[in-house]
C-alpha cells in the first residue's frame, strides 16, 4: 500500500489532466506533460528544468526563444508539474530515456540542449548516450559538480521508511520554503511558490522526490562531464554569484572539464538567472545561438 504522503489527494489522468496548460503525450516511460513553442520550423531549443520546479521555471526564457523565431521546447521531469509519477526508480536513465523518447516523438534533432540545476545532470547523461542529437550546450547552475553535503536530516530522509515518514508529515512546508533560497530576489519569492505548489496535489510527488535522492542525482557527474566536455560541443554556462543551492565555487569543477565554454557570471543573482536576471541571460543567449 502506498504511504499516504499529506497533501496528496489528486490522480493525474486523462479527467484531472482535462484542462491544465499545455500538453500531453505518452511515452514508453510514462505520460509526460510539455509545451511546444516559437517557429515550428526554426532551430530548435529544448528546456530540461532540475531538481523539482517544473517547466514553469522556464517562463521568461520559454516566451523570449518563441518570440525569436526558435522551435522551443519545454517539458516537465517524470514525477514532477502534470508529467506521470510511475513507481521507478528516478536515476539518470530514466531521465535521459525520457527525454530520448521524448524528442524522437516530436521529431526534434540537431537541438540545443540547454540544463538547469540537475538538468545539467541530466543532460550530460542525454548528451553521453546520444551525442549526435545536439549541437549545442548550454548550463544554467548545474548541479553534479561535487555531491549534495549529506547533512544528518538529508542522511536520514534517505533511508527507506524515516524518509517516507519525514517527508510525508513535514516535507511539503519545509520543500516550499527551501526554494526560497533558489531566488536572490526577494519580491519573486511568493509568486515562484505558489506555483511550486501546484503540483504538491498530485499523488506521487514526494514519493519521486525521495527516489530521486536515492537513486545517485545527488552525486557527483563529474566522469559524465568530462565526456561530454571531450565532445567539445559549443557550450554556454551562467551563473548567479549568490547562488544558495549549487554555490558559485562549483563552476570551477565544470569549466576544468569543459574549458573552451564560455563562462558568465550574473552578480546579485541567485540560482535561476535566466528568471531572476532574463534580460541579461536572453541577450547573451541570443547571440550564441545565432551564431
């Protein structure tokens, strides 16, 4: 029986899923929610968001790239925003193939593949199982530099059964105010998580939360950077000086493996540039992927 995590009280299906935003398609690895943009015969983007914001987090980058005359896309992680929460386990390979399956579906190829926090992650396991499919890279403070520090509470939610109980009384106040620190902004806070709450309805959130933690996405990808940075694709990184989530001191490890990137960093800026700071980060954006 599944543990009844509190604040869960929806299934995502085909009646509940009836009239959110964007899109729907099913994959072998699970319906996944996605939303398609821009020119749909222009050079294509694709979006891969971290940890546990969904797409949204994309918005800013999302509407300028479509504007642009690009073909943009954005999805939502399995177990996270409307995207099915199956009962896996959330490694690298599951991401990866979904994302695979994912743009063989929708015919995208040549892409830039841009990675945000653990979407840096994650596309580094696209790119080192499919390197043909990109043209370019683009990082947003990404995550696998180092492993997440394992504090005694972190150390603790990983273990099978105290993580359920944990997460399920406690974790949903605590996952909302965490994000906070994803933001340098303080007047972007409220807004960001109302909408990180959003997908806390659905059954299957926390459950794949924990996986995720349990199942090497907070280690180091360091051997996976080194390949794809081997494949010298041009590579674009960000990131934000007073970045709390993945600190600032962690770009270091990634340029050492990808050193012909070009490197920005946005001061007064905290994890997310590309939301904090989208001004600034489209206008550098642009002019890469026009080159």
């Amino acid at each position: 029986m599944p543990f009844p995590y509190l604040g869960e009280s929806i299934t995502l299906n085909g009646t509940t899923r009836n009239g959110l935003p964007g899109s729907f398609i099913t994959l072998p690895s699970g319906v996944t929610h996605y939303e398609e943009g821009g020119d749909p015969n222009g050079p294509p983007i694709v979006l891969v968001h971290g940890f546990s914001v969904p797409y949204f987090i994309y918005d800013p980058t999302f509407e300028f790239l479509s504007s642009r005359g690009f073909r943009v896309l954005r999805y939502d992680l399995l177990g996270r925003g409307f995207s099915d929460r199956p009962v896996v386990q959330y490694n690298a390979e599951l991401f990866a193939s979904q994302l695979w399956e994912l743009l063989e579906a929708l015919n995208f190829r040549n892409i830039a593949l841009a990675g945000l926090s653990m979407g840096g992650a994650v596309t580094a396991s696209f790119m080192d199982r499919h390197p043909r499919m990109v043209s370019k890279y683009i990082l947003i403070d990404p995550a696998g530099a180092k492993p997440v520090s394992i504090s005694p509470m972190l150390k603790a939610v990983r273990m099978p059964g105290i993580g359920e109980l944990v997460l399920g009384l406690f974790g949903s106040g605590s996952m909302v105010r965490g994000i906070a620190a994803d933001l340098f902004t303080p007047e972007l806070v409220a807004e960001f998580q109302e909408k990180y709450k959003v997908q806390m309805r659905y059954h299957g959130f926390k459950r794949a939360i924990l996986s995720t933690m349990r199942n090497g996405m907070l280690d180091s990808f360091m051997d996976t950077y080194r390949r794809v940075g081997a494949m010298k694709k041009p590579t674009l990184m960000f990131w934000g000086r007073q970045d709390k989530t993945i600190p600032f001191e962690h770009s270091a490890e990634i340029l050492a493996a990808m050193p012909h990137a070009e490197f920005h960093v946005l001061e007064n800026c905290g994890h997310i540039p590309h939301y904090e700071r989208p001004g600034e980060v489209h206008e550098i954006l642009l002019e890469f992927l026009r080159r």
